[in-house]
C-alpha cells in the first residue's frame, strides 16, 4: 500500500458472497489470496508478495447507505476527517464518517458532487509499507477512470480537493471529452468523462494490467464472467476490455492483445 498524498494507494472490492468473488479474480488476474489476519473477514489481494487490493464482504453499515457490490478506491491524504468535511461542503457527501482500523489507518467513505465514491485514507505511520510494484504490472491498477459529471467540472472538483492537474483532452464526440489527468508532474493516472447511459451509475473504473487480453478475457468465461465491451484498441498499443463478474460487478483490464 502506498503512503503518498492525493494519490490511489489501494482498492478495494465489496462483494456480496467474498469467497466466489475471490475465486473469481484469483484465476482471472493470477493473485495471491490470503487472510488479512486473525479474526477479520478481511481478503488481501497479492501479486506474489506484493499486496495490490483488498476483498470483503459488503458490511450491513454499508448496504444502509446505499452502497452497491463494486471496486472502490483510496487516496491519499494528510487529514481524513478535514478533507471529509472540506468535501461534504463543496457538494461532495460523506457516506462513511471517520474511522480507525487499527494497525492499517484512518478512512473515511465520501462521494463527489455527481455520486461517485472514493475512500480517503490516512495510514497508521507504524503499519508495514510495501515497496509498490512498477507500473504495468500484471495484475495492478494502471488506469483511474471517473465516469461521472462533465469532464471540466469534474477535473475542477478533484483538482480543488486532490491537487490533480489536467493534462490534453481527446474530443469524442457526442460522448463528450475524455480529459486525462495527473496527480503531480508524472504521467496521466486516468482521465474522465461524463456518464453515459450505459454506466449503472457514477463511478470510478479501475483498469488491471494482465499480461495478454485475448488470455485474459477466456479465463474471465472460464470462471463464470463475461465480456461486456471490447477488446477495442487504444493510445500505445494495448487493448482494454470490461466485464462482469459472476456477481454483476463491473471491472476492466488493459494490457498487450495477442
């Protein structure tokens, strides 16, 4: 898990039933499941000994604030409750306040003006602190993408509250712009646009490297999910593709074609 400020520094999937949806992504994405420790339901997700996300079963607090089976993602910050309300009164909602895990940190669950969620995170400064993997690691997140208000908007919101900076945006129509976005001075981290029909409802969708996609999307039928859209080329040479798992959540991968 990564420490750095108004960056994503872990993710998270809520599921109804834990271990099929375990079952699920260990096969398709190759991770490591294993137990977060004595007396916790909680899942930790590993590329060989490298944590990478976390998996668990949807908690009643969450279903009574309307939370959805889906992947969910933590930024960094420096004061989670601070920034919580700094949020909440700049449009944004505060689903879940304020809470200790702990050993792990402090989080907070809130959602941005148009309904997408985010968790912020603060971790504890005595918890264990893997070295993150390369970017484009098979079976890591390496692309953030906000389907939720229009693109300005939705950039200006974020940069107020994270610091994230617009980078080009690509024109596509009647969908709208997709704007790429960074978190400080590297390279784009996701981009945004607005929320089409097809999307269930706002939200981020987190793109997990895999080492081939057409690989990928038979192990994705192989272990019950199925495709929904692609696999379609994009910028460099690889191919996305999104899918539902046996539960109906909805997920994405990018990597090489063949």
């Amino acid at each position: 898990m990564s420490t750095a400020a108004s960056c994503f520094v872990w993710y998270e999937l809520m599921a109804e039933d834990a271990e099929a949806a375990a079952a699920f992504y260990t096969r398709v994405f190759g991770w490591q499941a294993s137990s977060a420790g004595p007396g916790t339901d909680y899942t930790i997700l590993s590329v060989g000994r490298a944590p990478v996300a976390g998996l668990m079963a949807m908690p009643p607090q969450a279903c009574a604030a309307g939370a959805v089976p889906s992947w969910v993602g933590y930024v960094g910050v420096d004061d989670v409750d601070a920034k919580a309300a700094e949020i909440a009164a700049d449009g944004g909602m505060l689903r879940f306040p304020g809470t200790d895990m702990p050993g792990v940190g402090r989080f907070a669950v809130v959602t941005d003006p148009a309904g997408a969620p985010l968790v912020l995170f603060k971790p504890d400064m005595n918890a264990m602190r893997p070295q993150p993997l390369p970017p484009g690691t098979p079976g890591t997140v390496s692309w953030h993408e906000l389907h939720g208000a229009e693109a300005a908007d939705a950039l200006a919101w974020h940069g107020r509250h994270f610091g994230w900076r617009g980078l080009d945006a690509m024109d596509m129509g009647a969908r709208g712009a997709y704007q790429f976005f960074s978190t400080g001075e590297g390279p784009a981290l996701g981009a945004m646009l607005r929320r089409l029909p097809e999307m269930p409802h706002p939200m981020w969708l987190y793109y997990i490297s895999v080492e081939s996609v057409a690989a990928a999307i038979e192990r994705v039928g192989a272990a019950g999910g199925r495709i929904i859209m692609g696999p379609h080329p994009v910028p460099g040479g690889n191919l996305i593709a999104h899918g539902l798992d046996p539960q109906g959540v909805l997920f994405a991968m990018v990597g090489p074609g063949a």
